[in-house]
C-alpha cells in the first residue's frame, strides 16, 4: 500500500509540477530518482523500492512466458537422476576379482493431459535391454553410451479412490525388499489401483495387475504368450502418531510358463529332463509383506528418528521343495535421506529357494540375480547436500544347495537427484 501511495504521489508531483513528458514516466528508475531528489524518499527507501519494482517485473515476464506456452508443456514436470559407482566383486573360487567403474543416468517427465490423465515417460542408462540393470560400465575406449526406454505409460483416475495404468510402468506391487522383483524392473502391462479409508486411522488399498511376459512362439506347443497377474490388497494402519503398521498379501498368477524359455534368465530354476532348457515347473505363488515404522523411538529419538523391521515371504505352490523365499530386515535413522546430514543404515537377510520365483526377477546385486541363493546386505547411505548423498552397499552372498562359492560384493554410490 506504501509503495502505491507513494508512486501516485510521485505521479501527481510531476505531472503537475515538473512538467516532464510522458514518455519520462515509463521509465521507473528515472522516477524514483525524482522522488529522491524531491524528498519524497531517502536513499534506502528508493533501493528498496527498485528492487520490489525488479522482482514483480520479473513475475509478470515468467508469468507471461508460461502462458505462452502449448497447455501440454505447461503441464508437464520433469525430474531425473545420476549416480557414479565404484563396484568390486569376486567369488571365492575365482581367482580373479572384478573392479569396474559405472553410471547411470535417469531422466523422466510427467505430464498432465486432463484433470483425471496422465502420461509418464522415461529414459535411462544401460549396457544392454537387461530388465535388472541402468548401469553402464566405463569401458570400451571412450565409445558412445545406449539410452532405453525405461518406462512409458498412461494413468488414468476417473474417481479419487481409483486409477487404471497401462504400458511399460512403474511396478504398482508393493513389496518391502526386492527379493521377488528387482527395483530396477519395470513390467508391462496394465493395472488398477484401489484404495479406501477404513476410518481415521486405516486405509485399505488393492493392488491388481496383468503383465506380459513375452510375446512369441511358444515352445511348450500351447500357442499361448507367457503372461502373470496379480491381486494384492493391504492395509496402512496408522497405529498412533509415531507408529505406522503395513500389510498386504498377494497371489500371483501364471500363464503357460511351464515348458518355457524366458529371456533374462538366470538359469537356476528347474529345468525339463532330457537337455532341455524349459521351465520344469509353474510359478503361482502366494507371498505376505509388512513392514512396521516408528518414529522418535522413547531413549534413542535424539540420535535415531526412525526406525522400522520388515520382511516379505513367498511360496511357490507347484514344486514340493525348494519352493519358499523370504526377505527380513531392518532400518534406522532419517526415514528419508534427502539433505545434509540425514542418514540411514540398513540389513537384511535373504534366503531364495531355487523354485521359489522366477529367475528372471530378484535383484542382480545378491548373486548375479540367481535363485537358491542366501545373502546378508547392509547399507549406508549419507546426506551431503540437498538432494545428494552417498551410498555404501555390501552383500556377502552363497548358493543354498548348489556347490558353495561365496561371493563378496561392495559397492560405493554418488547420488544426484533433480
């Protein structure tokens, strides 16, 4: 109100007085220097003034730019990342170790086609189609590196307790490890997410999905595409302020899996007699998965303030051995690690029956990604800045019933979100 007052006051002054031109009157700086030399502001009042006149100038130029622009650009967010590794590994029974330096780069947009849709897209680093991996070695003089697709998809929410999905997405299963599905996968199909309030404090959500596996001939002689689904409902229980309770269980479905060859595979589920490489076996399966949260424990909140325990388990219900899997952990320190001095340590342990899952599916760092594997992993993570922090890993990993060769894996992370 001031600063109007002010510059109509400034406005009669010299329209009426001073007898300046119009033209004079566009220019802001020139006027407030008037106002100075008549009195009506000091020195400071002036700067200041100039500097709010400069800012709401530069609103209105930013404002007018976003207008300009297609709706479908206006509406459109984008976000990424970028992480640097040093990664050494070696089995036992090897006589050589692996060190190798990697990247990976991510970069995605999402953009708002209507009140109720949108599509998502993304690209990321690579050094090959593998579905369990955006890393890229260092390596080969120098030469270009690949970009995928790493996901593009469309959502679309008709009402707020309901959303269908359908393309290359991001994995709407909830899971608290990533013994089943590494996080670097991305399935493709369609899915329908359900959620509902139960009260204040619960909410029940239902996780439904079709995924194609493969589309191709097939060698088991039904004609069929290898193809899954899922049905997962859970609940969030928001116990008091401090303790939060997740759990879901889910059933998972496959379509003419037995009798065939997938790709990615690591080749540690059981295969047909004879020679051949055909999956012995179906993968329908039932799991559970919780995790319990609490924040600002009583005695330790001044040092550590989170901690959480989780675990997921599986059962293939086909084979009659080898056929079980878990995940159990535990994590403490900042929930999130996303600024300076935030933090986070964490373990888990987990024991993978050879046909507990498919092998093309649990994360590629705990052995290569193999069933019938056991692995002990900790993490650290660090916040050196906003949006950057550092990342120390390490699994020390064994087969359960194949020959032992224990194999020691470390890796340390530079973390660059934007």
């Amino acid at each position: 109100m001031r600063r109007l007052v002010l510059i109509m006051a400034a406005g009669i002054f010299l329209f009426g007085f001073s007898g300046l031109a119009f033209s004079a009157t566009t220019q802001v700086d020139a006027l407030i220097e008037k106002l100075v030399e008549k009195g009506i502001l000091d020195r400071q009042e002036s700067i200041k003034l100039k500097s709010e006149i400069a800012e709401d100038e530069k609103l209105v130029r930013e404002e007018g730019l976003k207008q300009s622009l297609p709706s479908w650009v206006r509406d459109t967010k984008l976000k990424g990342d970028f992480r640097t590794r040093y990664q050494y590994d070696r089995k036992r029974n090897t006589a050589t170790q692996n060190e190798r330096s990697r990247i990976r780069m991510r970069f995605g947009t999402e953009s708002e086609v209507n009140d109720q849709t949108k599509v998502y897209f993304g690209l990321a680093s690579g050094n090959s189609s593998d579905q369990r991996s955006t890393n890229q070695t260092l390596t080969d003089s120098f030469a270009k590196k690949s970009v995928w697709i790493d996901y593009a998809y469309a959502s679309y929410a008709p009402v707020a307790w309901a959303a269908l999905s359908a393309g290359r997405m991001k994995n709407p299963v909830w899971q608290t490890g990533d013994m089943l599905f590494d996080t670097d996968i991305n399935p493709e199909g369609a899915a329908i997410q359900l959620k509902h309030a139960l009260g204040d404090r619960t909410n029940f959500f239902m996780n439904n999905a079709f995924f194609i596996l493969d589309d191709s001939a097939s060698p088991n002689g039904t004609g069929s595409d290898p193809t899954m689904f899922v049905i997962q409902p859970g609940v969030d229980i928001k116990v008091n302020d401090k303790t939060n309770l997740k759990l879901a269980g889910a059933y998972y479905g496959f379509n003419s899996v037995k009798n065939q060859v997938l790709d990615g595979t690591s080749g540690t589920n059981t295969l047909s007699g004879g020679g051949t490489s055909l999956l012995n076996y179906d993968f329908d399966a039932w799991s559970v998965s919780s995790e319990l949260g609490l924040k600002e424990p009583m005695l330790i909140s001044k040092f550590i303030p989170y901690i959480a325990v989780f675990g997921d388990y599986i059962e293939n219900m086909d084979p009659s051995s080898e056929n079980t899997g878990y995940i159990a952990g535990f994590k403490f320190g900042n929930k999130k690690v996303s600024n300076w001095k935030q933090w986070q340590a964490k373990y888990t342990y987990r024991s993978i029956g050879k046909d507990a899952v498919l092998d093309i599916f649990p994360d590629s760092d705990a052995y290569g990604g193999f069933t019938d594997v056991k692995a002990h992993e900790y993490l650290l993570m660090y916040g050196l800045s906003k949006n950057v922090w550092l990342e120390l890993d390490y699994y020390q990993s064994d087969r359960i019933k194949a020959a032992s060769n224990k194999e020691k894996l470390f890796q340390a992370d530079m973390n660059f979100k934007f």
